[in-house]
C-alpha cells in the first residue's frame, strides 16, 4: 500500500480499508444463506458469517419431499344439530301417505270405526287433492266452478269449527276441521265422476244424490266424533255437514 501511494502522490487518500470491504460481504441486515437455502432473520445486523458456512452445501436426500396431509375433522358430525338428526322432508310438511290412505279408507267405510288419533291431525294434502278433482270433475261436464268448491269449502269449514266448538268439551283446531270435512268430499268426486257420463236430473240421479250426501255427512259425523269423544251426539253433528254436502251436490247436478 506505501509503495502504491508513493508512486501516485496525487490520488485522493480516504480511510477505507479493502479487508473492511471483504468482511462486510457476508454480513446482511436480516437475511443469511445457510446451505443454499435463503432464511430470514437468522444473522444479527454487523453479525460476521464466514464464507465456508455460506458455501456448505445441504446433503440430498435423493427424492423430493412430501408435505404432511392432515385430515380436516368434520366437526359436523358431533353436531347435535346435523342433517342425521333432522325429520324427513315429508314429515317436516305433515305429509303422512299411510295416514291418508287410512283417512280414505274411512270414508270409503262408513261402518268401520275411525281412529281418533289419526282424525285429530291437520292433514290438509288430501283435502287440496280432493277438492282440485272435484272442480276438474265439474269441468270435464262444462261447469267452471273452482272459485265456487274453495269459497264454500271455507265458509262450510268456519261454521262447523264454530259449531263443533260450542257442542264440544274438547277445543277442536280449523285444521282438523279442514282436514275431515275435505277428506269426506271423495263421495261427492265419485258422484260428480258419474255426471259426465250420464245427466243426474232425473230420479235415479236424485236417489243417487241423496245417497251421497248421506254417505259423506255419516263419515265426517263419525270421524268428528271419534277425535273429539262426543259419543252419542253424531245425528247433531251429521245434520250440518249435510247442509254443507248438500250445496255441493247442487252444484254437481244443476
């Protein structure tokens, strides 16, 4: 270095030192190679790292390396509220098919005893079913009278919860009403059915009338009876359900 400066008297003299230079090199604010594999953090500021450890080379293990799975735990099925638990779409909406068919079966059979836990339910999908046939029945014989079913369905429906009410101990629920009183419709179907194929003015469509009001007045009689436990009463209660049945009937024959 003397020799160097006395040959150049003229050159700027500074303090830095070239050995200063090589030391600070392999210092880094924060950042450090380790084996080829580039950490963060792991030298302190001015911390001095020697090159042989910046150069030592990482052993290959001779296949690249898997990463570890974990199973993600399906922490819904210790939910007490998970779909297991939940009802079947059919029982959420109260559609019960064997109860229907039971309910059917009733009123096919005037005779046969009705179930009263079974009539007691607000079963209204056999009721829609039978009154939509019964206004497409009426249709097919060229009588427009949808408006006419469902208006008097529940007028009918509201005066016989009123009454059932006043004559029971026990409260009845419209539902329930609804429910048997277009449940008991399925006679008067049958009744309009047979109108489009023969004209029920006349004598044998006037019997034929008579005996379906008396058919669907006894059934729904017997199956209010038998949900509210009014034994003994069931000419009381049969004699406004054929009131009712009895409008429907006009509107099949006229």
């Amino acid at each position: 270095m003397s020799n160097f400066q006395h040959q150049e008297p003229d050159f700027y003299q500074t303090s830095y030192n070239i050995d200063d230079a090589q030391q600070e090199q392999y210092a880094y604010t924060g950042y450090s190679y380790e084996g080829s594999i580039y950490s963060p953090g792991s030298v302190q500021d001015g911390a001095f790292m020697p090159p042989e450890q910046l150069t030592r080379s990482v052993p290959h293990s001779g296949h690249f390396s898997e990463p570890t799975y974990t199973a993600p735990t399906l922490s819904y099925l210790n939910d007490p509220n998970s779909f297991e638990d939940e009802l079947p779409l059919l029982d959420e909406l109260g559609i019960n098919f064997s109860h229907i068919w039971q309910k059917t079966l009733t009123v096919l059979n005037p005779m046969k005893p009705a179930d009263g836990s079974i009539m007691n339910e607000s079963d209204l999908t056999g009721p829609m079913i039978f009154c939509l046939a019964l206004g497409a029945t009426l249709l097919l014989s060229g009588k427009v009278h949808f408006g006419y079913v469902y208006g008097i369905s529940a007028v009918g429906c509201l005066g016989i919860y009123c009454l059932l009410n006043l004559m029971s101990v026990t409260e009845v629920s419209c539902g329930c009403v609804a429910s048997v009183l277009g449940y008991c419709l399925l006679p008067m179907v049958l009744l309009s059915s047979s109108a489009v194929i023969f004209s029920l003015q006349g004598i044998i469509g006037t019997i034929l009338t008579v005996a379906v009001i008396g058919w669907c007045s006894l059934s729904a009689s017997k199956m209010f009876i038998s949900a509210l436990s009014m034994e003994g009463q069931q000419l009381l209660v049969a004699y406004p359900c054929a009131l009712l049945y009895g409008v429907f009937a006009l509107l099949t024959v006229f």
